[in-house]
C-alpha cells in the first residue's frame, strides 16, 4: 500500500453486529489518527484498502514503514 493512497478507516465495537466508518482519506491519515487511539481501543479499528483489510498489528507495522510516529 502506498502512504498517499485513499482507503477507509473502519471501526467494529465489541458486541456490534455492524462496523462502521471512521474515517475516509490518504493512508497516512488514517494511520496517524489510529496511533492516537488509546491502545485499549485499537482492536475496534482496521483499515480498507480496495479488496484488502488491515488490523491494528498490520497498522502498526505500516506505520512504521511510513515513517508515522505515535503520538
């Protein structure tokens, strides 16, 4: 995935039967606002890009390809 790529911030809340949007915009963006999430509520978030789906550990990660810092 690239940083500047448009893709969809998605939240699930434990015992949901639904998620819903976030947020929608640049990847770098949406990585930024989920490492300002409080780690107990990570697990609620992922991100979609096209076809593909990418979880709290998968943001992490692509965070710190990106260069984003936890703030």
């Amino acid at each position: 995935m690239d940083r500047h790529a448009e893709a969809c911030l998605r939240r699930k809340k434990a015992g949901a039967k639904l998620d819903r949007l976030a947020m929608r915009g640049p990847a770098r963006v949406l990585i930024r606002h989920f490492l300002n999430v409080p780690l107990s509520r990570r697990h609620e978030y992922y991100l979609t890009y096209g076809k593909a789906s990418y979880g709290p550990r998968e943001l992490e990660y692509l965070a710190r390809q990106f260069g984003i810092e936890d703030t």
